[in-house]
C-alpha cells in the first residue's frame, strides 16, 4: 500500500523542504510549482484554465504511481479543507488514508522568506506582499477531524 502525504501550508511556510526531504528518502514528489515552471509561467497565481490542466495532469500522476506501490509526498498548499477534501476522495477508492504534514509557520516569518524569493527556480516564484499576505490569511488549517495529521511549528 502506497503512503501519500499532503504538505500543507501557505506559500513560505517552509513545504518544499520537507517534501524534498522525502523526496531525498525515496518518496515521489509533485508540485503544482514544477509543473509549472516546467511550461514556462514564471508568476503566479497561475490563470484558472492552467490551474485545471496541471491540477489533472497530477492527479492522473499520483493514480499511477499510488496504483504502481510508491509513496508519494504532494508538494501543494492544501489551503483549504474543501481542497484537502477533494484529493482525498481521489484517493478513497484506492484504499489509501493520506497523513497531513502541516507546517504552521508564523505569517512574519512567510512574508519575510516570500519577500526574500529570486524566481531562479520553480520554489522560488516571487509573489507580491499582498498576494502573499492574502494566502496565508485565507488558510484553513487543517485539523485532526479531517484524517492523519503531524503539526510542525
């Protein structure tokens, strides 16, 4: 049975990090941000429609390599608990229970490292203040009501 983890937390907390972490342990790791910079957008947030393309082209990935016995870390925001919600009915009928990694990051410390960002590789794209400010005060924290959760202050 395949292992699947949901790095939450907003842009700056730190996700990355720890995912590559895994992924340097053997995990596969995908990330809305490669696909991404993969074509070529080097801002975000991305336009709805290329939202929707890369977001199906994962969740296509993550049914293969789950349906193949690997364990799998998702590099995303999880900003929401409708979002959270939504990949974990993808993964329901797969038999597989994701645990959550929630990186729970002050909102100082995410602007200062957002602000610090170059845009030289895919976990570095740049966003405003504003932009980053609105996604860490729209971020729904997930709780332990919603599945396997480990906090990481």
């Amino acid at each position: 049975m395949s292992r699947v983890i949901f790095m939450c937390g907003p842009a700056g907390s730190g996700k990355t990090t720890i995912a590559r972490g895994l992924e340097a342990q053997g995990m596969a790791r995908l990330s809305f941000d490669d696909r991404a910079w993969q074509r070529g957008h080097r801002a975000m947030p991305l336009s709805d429609d290329v939202h929707r393309k890369i977001e199906a082209e994962l969740r296509e990935q993550l049914v293969g390599l789950v349906g193949s016995g690997i364990d799998v870390v998702l590099d995303f925001s999880f900003w929401s608990r409708q979002m959270r919600e939504d990949w974990r009915r993808l993964l329901r009928p797969l038999g597989v229970e994701p645990e959550t990694i929630y990186l729970a990051t002050p909102r100082e410390v995410v602007l200062a490292r957002v602000r610090a960002r170059a845009a030289v590789h895919a976990d570095d794209f740049p966003l405003t203040e504003a932009v980053a400010a609105a996604y860490f005060d729209r971020f729904e924290p997930p709780t332990a009501a919603e599945g396997p959760l480990r906090i990481i202050e």
